[in-house]
C-alpha cells in the first residue's frame, strides 16, 4: 500500500551550504523537488542563529529586488508581444535556472532591450498622433470650406470703429465694417458634446458667437485614446478679443481639437497641399516604425518565455536563501528542511551536483526535533483525486492512516448505491472515458472552471459510472426499465386452475376465466407449487417492475441495504483506529477506547443486522405471516416487556439481555478507563528526562503525551539519558481537561452511532428518489412518444427523444448526480473519517520548480 496507505517517513535535517555554491545547490533541489524549507530566521535556533530577523535585513533582498525588476520588464515585453499580435512560441519546457555569471548579461540585455523599445514606441505613437491631428486638419478644412464665403475686397483693409452715437449697430453697413474684426475658431468635438457646447456658448457669450456644425460623414480615430468615434466640425465667429477668450476656453473644457482657420482662400490651398505632403511622408515614417517594432518584438518574443522561467526559478531559489542563517565566518550558510527518509540519497546527490567544482562542498546531517513533521502522501493522477477529497476534510496528521486508500472504493460505490441506474451510470462512464482517453489534450488541462473540474475528477467519475453500472444491475433499472436477461423467477401460468388437480384447487386460491376478466389486479402466491422456480442470477427480479407493490418491496430492500452498508462502513472506521493506536504505540487506547466503542457498535447495531439476515434466511413465504416485525423486536430489546414475545429465535430474551449488559459496560469503560489510566500513569513517574538517537518524533498535542513521554513501552525511541542532551521539563498534568475531553468524545460516540446510522438512510432515500424521478421523465416524454400511431409518431418521435436526452443529463445526470455526490462526501467525512481520522496535519509543500505556474499574462505579475 506505500505512502498511501500512511504518510511517509519524515526527518528534519540541517543543509551546510558554501557560500559561493549555494545557489547552484538550490536551483538543484528545485529541479528535483525534495524538501521543504524551514525559515531559520523567524524563530530562535537552538545553536544561536539570529533571531527574529525582519524580511528586510535578509542578506539576499538585494537580489529579489533585482529579480522583480526583470519581472517587472518581462511583464512590459509580454504586454508589447501581445499587443503586436505575435504569437509566443513555448519553446523549451522548463530550462534551468541561469548560472550567476549569466544573470548580469542578461539583465543588460533586458534592461536594453526595454528602453529601445520604449523609444521606438514613443515615436511610434507620437507620429500616428500627428497623424490623426493632420488627418482630422484636412476634415476640418473640407467641411469648413462650404461655412463662410467671405469677399476678398474687405479682407486687406479695415475701418475705425464707428461712433455708437452716430451709427446704429444694426446698420448693414456699419456691420459690413465690423466684419474686418470678426474673428474665427474652428475644431473638431465629439457627437455627444455638441448640444451642451452650442449652449454653454450661447450662455456664456451672450448671443455675440455664430456656430455652424456638421457631422462628419466617417469616424475618426481620436489621438489621445485612440477610439473610433463620430465628430462634428464647427466653425465660430466671434466679435472682440474678450469673447475670443472665452471661445477658446469653453472649447478647451469640452476637449475639443482645435485647428487655425485660413484667412483667405489661397492660404487654404497651400494648407490642403501642405497636409497632403505631410500626411503622405508620415505614412511612409510610421510604416516603417511598425515594422522596425515588430522585427524587435519578433526577436524578443524568441526567448521571452524562456526568460520568464528562469527569472521564477532565480527568484525562488534567493527567496529559499533568505531562510538560511550565515555561520560565524559568514562562509557558510545554514538551512533547516525537512525531507522524506527515502530522498535522503537523493538529497545528498543533489548537494553534489550543486557543489561540483568547489574546494569544499556542502553537505547535510538529519538533527532530532520535537516539532511535527508536515504531512507527505505521494499520489498520481489516479489516486490525486480521491487524496483531494480527503484533504478538503483536513490534511491528515503524522503517520495517522490515510482514508483516501479505502475511499478510492467506498466513495463511489455509496454515490452508485444513490445512483443506480444502468444507463445513467453508462453514460456517466463514457464521459469519464471520453475525458480519460484525451487526458494529454493541452485544451482539456487548460479549459474554463467548471469543465476543469470535471477533468480533474475523470478517474472519480470513471469509476463512479462503472459502479453505477453495477448497481444499476443490481437494482435492474435502466432509464427506469427493467432488463429481462435471465428469464423471470415468476411463473403466470401455475396460478391458473387448469394447471392443477381438483384436489389442489380446493386446497389453493387459483386463478380462472371469471377472476381475469373481474379483476383489476392479481396476485401471485408464491406457496403454489411451480410459480416461484428460484431467485433471479443477479439483480432484482424483471417482473417487480410491472407489480404494484414494486415500490413497497424495493422500499424494504433498499432501507435495510442502507442500514447493513452504513454499520459496516462505521465499525471499519472504528478497526482502522486501532492501525493507528498500534503505530504509534498506545497499545491502552485498543483495550480502553477501541474495543469498548467495538462492543457498542455491534452489540446494538450489529445485533440489529443479525435479525435482518436471520429473518431473510429462517423465514419462507409459507412462514412469512407468523415472522415478527425487526423494528419491535429491536425496541423490546430496551423496553423488557413484561409479556413474553414470540421472538425471531428460541433463547433471543437471553441472548439480548447480555447484549444490553456488555453494551452498558462498555460506557463507564469508554468515560472513565483512559482517563484513569493516563492519572496512574502520572502518579507512577515524575519529572522525566530523555534524549533521542537520531530523529524520533515527540508529540506533545495533549496532556496524554505528558504521562506517556516517561513509558519506553508506550512512546517510541530510547529513554536513556545522555550527557549532552537537553533534559525536557516536567510539565503540569491536568486530569480534569483529560476527564472532559474524553467525556466529550465518548458522549459523541454513542449519541453519533444512532444519528450516524439513520444518516446512511440517505442511501435509501436518494436512490428511491433517482429511480421515482427518472420513472416520472420516461412517463411524461418517451411513454408519450412511443403511444403515437405510426403516421405521426415518427415525425414526433425524434424531439421527444431530443428533450429526453437533453432533461436526463441536465436533471438526472448533473444534478442528481452531484446531489449524491455530496451525500457521498458527507458519509466519508462525518459517519466514517471521525471514527479514525484526526486531520489536523500541515501539507508537505516541497521547494520544486515544478510547483511554478506555467503561465503568464499581461495583467498579473510573474511572481
């Protein structure tokens, strides 16, 4: 069974690290993957390391700050890439981490190759917004041509301003003089601007402004954000510099483009040919800048994605060196890890592949500790999934057995008990399949949320179909139908009269014409000789699916399978408790705790599925009537009724009653026997003192590891004292915190077996409600097609079988499915890992490269 069954083996060992090797020796750990880094700074050591040193003073934040600044350029490159449009080749997979003498080559050409790209950029986009403005300047100069015609002979020259008191202001001639000092703004302003600036004009002028408008026929890019949108071209004429002023900066406030406005219609022409040249050579400029940019681009995009591993990889291997402490001489740099006992070879193999070359290499030793090891369960992509639902629980303390080995078979064998159903479950099992077969398709590892789940869970949902098959055999339910594969155990044509003497026929109720023209239902006796031949091969009988009385039998069948299912599953917990008290030598815990929550179980519960197989095999058809009730036997076994019953079994009063003696001996046993026992244990030793040989565990989780640190026949690891080791403080014994904590979890015990045992009743009332509600969709959409006649049943026929399709995956196989899905994972997490499962374990996480995201995006850092 391996590490799946328990968790590997840990120790903690201390890494003596060269200062000029250290980094190779780590980026060699990272390719393989072996320990877990412990922060030698944040805590104080036991050989005088210092203490309590913030990330600030970390000897190696000089070199993580220059690792987030080639992040911080990568991230610029992606960006630019991306936007250009270029694809990123992958290149190679995970290249090493680079060698220090790299690292400030690299950073050169980086830091170069940004600011070239920054200066090209620049100039690129301050040569399109030239553009656009010339762009928007030949627009402008277009539509404006057709606002005004002015007459040449009062362009040149200009008059006085007339006295107000000899000419009136609404003379035509006085306002042919004043038009020499008209004055002209004209631009461009966006569609949804153009009401509010026609009236923040009018308001603020005063009616002193004339605005003529048009819409632009086509869409121009803006210059400043680069959107396409809709303009207007306006045109104002004002009188006074006063007014002039105002005019421009209601149309700065409406971000308007603003554009010179010709005098003359020569000054036009030669500005319309001046445009037109200047546009044609920045068209050539810009093209020109774009391709130069994507050349530059191209190249980078190259090694881009190369460059962006090694930059993780670099950055993560001075984090890990941020956690090691310098020696005295500042030569040599010191780690904590802890590492499975297995990679120890490996380990060491790595150390000397990372200080090849050195005059002196570095090396390792395992030191004892106290301290829990953090929890390490190898899987693969079978058993990952079945480990994740364990973990969801709680990561699983040291050593202490791991459910996931025995869920890989229990989890989807009760999801199948609540979903059996042959073709549900078949078709559950070709998606599964479907899933499995493209496993290495990169679209299927990289696929939105929800379908990521599924693909993660193919092997659960692989195996969840192929039980459901079974059980869906078991139950003979296939889309609510049944299959007639062996021949009925029934046979119609015994009941008949016919088929039986005269003497039989007096003595038997039989069947005759009259009774199968009257009658509406019949019946079949199974006493009469020849109508039951035998119980079917495998599964429930065919015929059960055209009885009335289907649902009352199934009913029965299904809630008793629960209970048996569920007290099984339960006393496996409670066995595999003991693996755990045996392991980690607390061999009181059997006789005290275990055997007594044994005894419990099974002489309440395990009695109870005794009367049910006994009643199964002591009682026929023809002795079914006289058979008493389960349910009132099992009640009288704790009422004592004063009457005598007739009981399933001569002697069941005695046999019950001893029954009942051990189960209430086993109560006081189960509150008080380790609790007592941890105190005599107390008592009998004081103060300790103990030393270990090589890596033991200590666990001092409780007050029960107090009395126990003393006992060599208990605790692991040798007792005997030795000069140079610590001397471990008595510690305080409180037998009232031990007294409670027991009392709490034995009151839980017995209060959990009732609730926990009606919980696997589940079982019983999700597959009844499967099969009733997939009886209900057949009913309503394939019973009605199929009833057509033939000329339109055809035609109607075919979406009916559409919508029966498309209902049954979306109801029965999804939603159903996942309902018994969590009542799955509610049985393993409640009713079955309590009994054995403490949970309270930290993961292994290794320093590994591997653990690094693959991926990076424009938007997110690449830390």
């Amino acid at each position: 069974m391996g590490s799946l069954f328990r968790s590997e083996s840990m120790c903690l060992a201390q890494l003596f690290l060269q200062s000029g090797t250290a980094y190779e020796c780590l980026s060699a750990l990272g390719e393989k993957g072996l320990v877990q880094f412990r922060d030698t700074l944040s805590y104080e050591p036991a050989v005088g390391l210092n203490q309590n040193v913030s990330s600030f003073q970390r000897k190696f934040v000089g070199e993580v700050k220059r690792c987030e600044e080639l992040e911080r350029i990568l991230v610029y490159l992606v960006q630019e890439i991306t936007r250009a449009d270029i694809p990123l080749p992958e290149g190679e997979a995970s290249p090493p981490a680079p060698p220090l003498k790299h690292v400030l080559e690299m950073q050169e050409q980086l830091q170069k190759l940004e600011v070239e790209l920054r200066e090209v950029t620049k100039n690129k986009e301050k040569l399109r917004k030239n553009l656009l403005e010339l762009v928007e300047y030949t627009h402008m100069l277009r539509v404006t041509k057709t606002f005004l015609r002015r007459n040449v002979e009062f362009e040149p020259t200009y008059e006085e301003f007339p006295a107000l008191e000899n000419d009136s202001l609404l003379d035509y001639s006085c306002m042919q003089r004043l038009g020499a000092k008209l004055g002209f703004v004209s631009g461009l302003i966006q569609q949804g601007k153009v009401e509010a600036f026609e009236r923040m004009l009018w308001r603020a002028c005063k009616g002193y402004t004339i605005v003529t408008s048009a819409e632009l026929d086509e869409s121009l890019e803006d210059p400043e954000t680069g959107e396409v949108i809709k303009w207007y071209v306006f045109l104002i004429s004002f009188w006074g510099e006063q007014i002039g002023h105002k005019v421009k900066k209601i149309c700065d406030c409406y971000h308007c483009h603003i554009y010179p406005y010709p005098n003359t219609a020569e000054e036009r022409r030669e500005i319309q040919e001046g445009l037109n040249t200047r546009i044609q050579d920045l068209y050539t400029v810009l093209h020109r800048t774009e391709d130069y940019l994507r050349q530059v681009l191209c190249k980078a995009a190259e090694s881009v994605c190369s460059r962006v591993v090694q930059v993780r990889k670099m950055k993560a291997i001075y984090h890990m060196l941020n956690m090691c402490s310098f020696d005295v001489t500042n030569k040599c740099l010191i780690a904590e890890v802890w590492c499975p006992e297995v990679d120890l070879p490996g380990l060491r193999r790595a150390l000397e592949e990372g200080s090849s070359g050195a005059t002196i290499p570095s090396f390792m030793n395992t030191i004892p500790t106290k301290e829990t090891p953090p929890t390490l369960i190898r899987t693969n992509k079978f058993t990952e999934g079945f480990q994740n639902i364990v973990d969801a629980y709680g990561v699983g303390s040291y050593r202490e057995v791991n459910p996931a080995l025995f869920t890989i078979i229990t989890f989807p064998f009760l999801f199948a008990v609540m979903f059996g159903d042959l073709g549900h479950g078949f078709v559950m099992f070709l998606f599964a399949l479907l899933l499995v077969w493209n496993e290495n398709h990169p679209r299927l590892s990289q696929s939105q949320e929800i379908l990521r789940m599924f693909f993660d869970g193919r092997y659960i949902l692989l195996l969840m179909g192929l039980f459901s098959v079974y059980t869906g055999l078991i139950y003979n339910d296939c889309f609510s139908k049944s299959l007639n594969l062996f021949g009925s155990g029934w046979n119609v044509s015994a009941m008949y009269s016919s088929s039986h003497s005269p003497e039989e026929q007096r003595k038997m109720v039989l069947w005759n014409d009259s009774t199968i023209r009257h009658s509406k239902t019949l019946q079949l006796d199974p006493n009469i000789p020849g109508v039951f031949r035998g119980p079917y091969p495998f599964g429930i009988d065919p015929i059960w699916n055209l009885a009335t009385n289907r649902l009352t039998f199934l009913n029965s069948f299904k809630m008793k399978m629960s209970v048996i299912l569920g007290i099984f599953h339960m006393t496996f917990g409670v066995i595999l408790g003991i693996f755990n008290h045996l392991h980690f030598r607390k061999n009181f815990n059997i006789y005290l705790v275990s055997v007594p929550e044994i005894l419990f179980m099974l002489c309440i519960f395990g009695y109870l599925i005794f009367m049910i197989i006994y009643k199964w095999l002591a009682y026929s058809a023809e002795t079914s009537r006289e058979a008493p009730s389960i349910l009132i036997e099992f009640i009288n076994m704790f009422l004592f009724p004063a009457s005598e019953t007739h009981g399933l079994y001569p002697g069941q009063a005695h046999v019950q009653r001893v029954l009942l003696a051990l189960t209430v001996l086993a109560v006081p046993v189960l509150f008080l026997g380790k609790p007592l026992f941890l105190l005599w244990l107390h008592n009998g030793r004081g103060c300790f003192g103990m030393s270990r040989s090589g890596y033991t565990l200590v666990r001092k989780d409780s007050e029960e590891e107090v009395s126990l640190l003393g006992n060599p026949d208990i605790e692991e690891g040798n007792t005997r004292m030795e000069e140079g080791c610590r001397e471990m403080t008595c510690e305080e014994f409180n037998f009232g915190e031990i007294l409670m904590t027991q009392a709490i979890h034995s009151i839980e015990y017995c209060l959990g077996c009732i609730s926990n045992t009606a919980s696997y009743l589940r079982l019983w009332a999700l597959s009844l409600a499967h099969a009733q509600l997939s009886d209900v969709l057949w009913a309503m959409l394939m019973r009605v097609g199929l009833r057509v006649d033939t000329t339109y049943g055809v035609l109607l026929l075919l979406p009916v079988m559409a919508f029966f399709a498309v209902l049954t995956i979306f109801i029965l196989l999804v939603m159903e499915g996942l309902s018994a899905f969590l009542h799955a994972i509610r049985l393993h997490w409640v009713e079955f890992q309590n009994k054995f499962y403490v949970g309270a374990g930290t993961k292994f996480v290794p320093f590994s490269f591997s653990l690094l995201s693959s991926k990076f995006s424009s938007d997110d850092s690449i830390a």
